[in-house]
C-alpha cells in the first residue's frame, strides 16, 4: 500500500501565501492601478465625494484602507487633512510613497506598507475612506479589512467615505447567452474528435472523463458570471435592491451571506429572459450627526453613456425563456463565498415565473461562480 | 509613526499554499490536461518510447511522476508493467483513478494523491515515467521532483524515460519584434495621455511615475520571453546546445542554474537578427548496461510540419540588428531562477558580433524573464 498526502488546498483559514499569490499579485502592477484611475465615474464620484465635503477632512485624521497609488490619499490630504494613513499590502505602497513626496505631501500622507489587520497608527482616526468594491460589490471580499479598520481605528464620531453601499439584481436579455452556449458546444464537439484520435492513435479510451469534462466547461461557459457593460435598454424589468450595507455598523458577519427574495416584472414583449444582472451602487452620505454637505452617488448600473471598469456581473440562464406575454418573477437568491477561496463566491437563482394569462412555466434554479 | 508589517511576497522557502494557487491549480483541469494529449509530437514520442521497448515494462514496478490524467501510467501497464505507481498532486488523481478503472488496469495502476517529495511507495520501482518538461524545458522546475523520486525510489539498476535532455538556443529573425515594440509605444502612448487627464481633471501629477511605468511595461512587452512555434527559415544561423542532462545522474545543483558560452554563425545575408529560440529535447534511451531497443526522440525544434504545446521560448533583441554581411555571434548565456518564484526563469543574454569584414558591433546585453 503506499500512503498519500495532502495535495494543499485550502479549505481551513485563510493561507496567506495563496492568498497574496491568489489576489494582491495584481494590485502590484502600475498597467491596473491605471485601469482603476481611468475610470471616470469611479474617479469623479471619489473626486466629488472629497472636494463637496471638505468640511470632513479639513485638520482631520484620516485614513486610506489600500491606498494602491496613493490617490484618494492624496486628495484627501489636498482637501485638508492635517494627516493621512495609507494603508497598502503591496509593493504598489512605494510608489504611492513616491506620487506622495512628487506632490508634496510627505508631511501629511505617510504611506505604510502591510495589511491592514496587522497595521499599528499611533492614533485614531477622524475618516476611514476607501475604494474597496470589487465586481459586484462584494467579491474579493475587500470590505472585510474596512470593517476591521474601522473597528479598530475610527473615533466613534467618525465619518466612513463612502457611508452606504447597495447591490441590486434586475432581469435581462443579451446576446450573450447565445455566444456562450455557442462556445460551450464547440467544446465540447472538439472534445469528441478529441476521443475518437486517443482512442485510435493511442489506444486509450476517455470517453468516461466526458461527464467531469463537460462540467468543467459547463462551468467555465455557462456557470460563471460575466463582465459586461450592458445598455439600460438590456434590462427588461424592474430591477431590485438585493442588499443594503451601512459601512458604519455592518459586521463581517451580516456580509457573508446576501439572502434576498424580490419580484419582477418583465413588461416588455415580445423578448427573452436571458438572465440577470448584478450591480452596485455606494453612496458618500457622511454621518446622520455629521453629514455629506454634498451627496455623492458612484452607481454601476447599466448607463447608455459611460460603463465603469467594473461592469456588471451578468448571470446566464440557458436556455434563455421566450417572453411572449406579460410575465412576473418571483426570484430567490443567496450569495455566498467560495469555500475554495473566501475572495469568490457562489451564487445561487430560484425564479418562479408567472404569466398574466396565470399560467406558471417549472421553476428554474440555476447556481453560478463569481470567479 | 506607524508600524509596519511584511505584505508576504515569498522570497525564503517555497509557501506551498501559494506554490498550489500559481503553479499545480492549472494542472486541475481537465481542459489543460486535454491539450497536452492532443500534443501529437509529444504523444507520439512516448508512446513509441513505451510500446517500442516493452522488455523495460514487462513485469516491472513503475512510477509515474505528475500522472495528471493517467495515461502514462495507463501505457505502462498496457505495456506489461507487474505495477504502475501514478502520482498527481493535484485532484487531477480522481480523473486518473476513473480513467484506470474504466480501462480495466486498477489491479496495475494504483493512482495516488500527494506530492512526490512527500509520498511513500511499498517498494523501489525499475522505471521512472515522467512528463516533467516545461517551457524550454526547465520552467516550473518539476524536474526536482522527478530527481527527488529517483533518489529514494528508483532501483539502482532503474531506468528513466526520459532519460536524457537536452536545451537548445540559436539565432532568430521573426517580426514579433516589431509588434512587441508597436505594443510597448501603444502603452506608452496610453499612459501619457492618461497623465494629462489625471492632471486636468483631478489635479494630481502622476509624472513621476513616468518611470516605473515604462519599466512595468518594457518588462511585460520586451522582456519577458515569448511563446512561438517558428519556421526553420526563422532560425538564421547556427543552434547550440547550451545544456545537456543525464536524467539518471543529474542532480538539481546542476540545473539551479544553466551557464553556456557559444559561437553562432550567421550566413544568411541580408536579414535581421531580431534575438534568440530556446527550445529542448529529451531521449529515450534507457541506460548504459539495459539500453532502448528503439531509440525515440521528443523535439521541440523549430519544425516546418507539427508545432508542440512548448513551442519555442523567443528572447527579442530591442532593437534587432541588421545583418549586411557573414556575422559570427559569441554568445554568453545563463540562466537562473526567479527569487520571487522558484518555478519562474531568467535569463541573459551577452552578445558579441563580429561581421566577416573585421568589423565588431557594440556588445548586447540583455536580461529577460520567463514567466
């Protein structure tokens, strides 16, 4: 008999080294961060958000939860900080530190390289302003070292930047539902030709691998989530706000998990169901004691002129279901991280449809990957 | 002041957590695993290396490192093996255990689920089966562990299939150069109307990071070594073997680095020397006192007819050199692993030119990285 051992994937707490080389790797390169700092309505919501409400940084302490380049650092101390703590777990925090001292602003901004749990300031801290949502909102599970920031180091009196964050879920129709099935069928007929030659060439028959392999592909194809930047007109129905988060009081804890149940109405026909979409938006409201002498809103809902480079996250139903009258869906859905990797997720659709002439089509239930 | 801590890039001892998420998690798919079977060169090679010469199978113990799907393991056995020992460190293994029961072989084939450095065998095997080779052979640096299983499981009197190895690199024209430069001005391009944008629209001057950007950039664009199946007419002068291994001896302090001087001769006039292939073969020949019936080769070379999945690792010269008259190049090369992955390469290149009129061109030094 001969023994085995663990092939190291991690299903217990969080494995540092994968997770740096799972995750932060990315944040280290110049080409993203200007990605990032490209986004116009990403920048100009932050921007507003600053520069409308200085009242909340003039001779306050504030602190930047992954400053990356160092601009919303930057901004803040141009705004009127008496001093800024720049939190960075990469290397990126060099050349923050460097953007810093460019503009002079080394007396104010000190950039610390580390993570933000383990970080140590030498005070508490008047704003905690951070630009921590990944696609939709939550993945890369980021909001989880704000939470930590701010129960460490946020005077009770302060103000978070941004206050509030919500997720909405609408249907939709996108030819991309068509795309990807096309591209799963291809697979999979390339995987055919791909048995019969082993077989004949090499003697070997792997026809038994086509069930793990088409669900491999089924999962690649048409069981992970899509970018996009849809147009308004691709929402066929009333969307709904799936989540709401006040950045002030919300745990780790009350983010998990998002369990919501809404209803839909799809007025518009003749069209196709082919899904749903996922967005966010936050909101820059300051504190009910202390608030926003200007709100600002960052949304990343479909927009008919500007997308933001996160898009939404479109989830596919095939077959997609041919609307031909007046429909109404009753949608469960649940998001939850991904055992595998806690900055993922699994999300899952119960969608109960029903047609204005009362008849009910069988429900759908379908799970997806954030990934 | 505030305190800092280590963000966790991994320069001591190899993180098995993050060696898993950058290196074996690719490993897990069926779909990876499909291109490496549809590889007909690499096929080929070791299932002639394997049916050709039996007498090394018939009623032996072999071990198979880094089976992935199995069908090494699955080829030994048909081939008369008494027992096969399949290890994957990847789930991977589950694929393969299916594989071997549905072509009858589980009494042989007993797949096992580990890392080679940590799995016990019930016995010492005759034969070491494995498809170790990366990228110009020694990426991934899973010949270490094909070296740690000979060391404690091989019989003295064991053969290796492989058995020997072999790195080649020789003189090349191919208008990647070109693009790879047209790339890099894009991005550069890019990057300085973004500084303007930055510095009009939200008042911070990024300019100082002109620098680190452009690094990033020429980094990814002209230093990083390409993947690219050439023509022969591609190669401009004479190839050099830079490295040649004896699986049977060769420990990993003779392949932590590859050291290699070599002249080339270029007669092909006029052409661009536009930068260096490197590509390998490995041999199947059994060994000294039990050797191959049939002798078999695996190429990589540059091949007018089939391409493998290697392909040809391409080393660009920015700029190319022009080639007017007979040149003779005496090239310095060596080769290291990366200190941030031990599983990453890089490389440099010095490079003297003499032309035939006596002439001498500026010494070329070049470093590159293949990731």
């Amino acid at each position: 008999m001969a023994s085995r051992t663990n092939g190291g994937s991690s299903n217990g707490p969080v494995d540092k080294g994968a997770d740096f080389a799972n995750y932060f790797c990315t944040y280290a390169f110049l080409y993203h961060q200007k990605e990032m700092l490209s986004d116009r309505v990403r920048m100009d919501a932050y921007y507003n958000a600053v520069f409308q409400n200085k009242h909340h940084f003039q001779g306050k302490a504030v602190l930047d939860v992954g400053t990356g380049s160092g601009i919303l650092a930057i901004w803040s101390a141009q705004a009127g900080a008496r001093k800024v703590y720049a939190v960075e777990a990469t290397k990126m925090s060099e050349h923050a530190r460097t953007l810093v001292q460019a503009n002079n602003l080394q007396d104010i901004v000190e950039v610390i390289e580390g993570s933000m749990e383990e970080v140590v300031l030498p005070e508490k801290v008047d704003v905690i302003i951070s630009e921590w949502m990944g696609y939709f909102l939550l993945r890369e599970s980021m909001f989880d070292s704000v939470i930590c920031a701010r129960d460490r180091w946020l005077k009770p009196s302060g103000v978070m930047y941004p206050s509030h964050a919500r997720m909405w879920v609408g249907p939709i129709r996108s030819g991309l539902v068509d795309q990807k099935k096309n591209d799963y069928e291809a697979a999979m007929d390339d995987w055919y030709g791909f048995l019969e030659d082993t077989k004949d060439y090499y003697g070997v028959d792997m026809s038994v691998l086509t069930r793990p392999f088409s669900n491999e592909q089924e999962k690649y194809y048409l069981q992970t989530s899509l970018w996009n930047n849809l147009h308004p007109n691709q929402v066929i129905g009333t969307a709904a706000v799936i989540k709401e988060i006040d950045c002030l009081t919300a745990s780790v804890n009350d983010i998990l998990e998002v369990k919501s149940s809404f209803s839909s109405a799809i007025s518009m026909a003749p069209t196709r169901l082919c899904g749903f979409a996922g967005w966010f938006d936050v909101h820059f409201r300051g504190r009910g004691e202390d608030p926003a002498q200007k709100e600002i809103e960052l949304t990343t809902a479909p927009s008919s002129n500007t997308g933001t480079h996160w898009g939404q996250q479109i989830f596919m139903l095939h077959p997609p279901v041919h609307v031909d009258e007046e429909i109404n869906l009753d949608v469960s859905f649940s998001m939850n991280r991904s055992k595998e990797n806690h900055r993922l997720m699994e999300v899952e659709f119960d969608v109960k449809i029903s047609k204005s002439s009362g008849k009910i089509l069988p429900p759908i239930n379908k799970k997806f990957y954030i990934e």
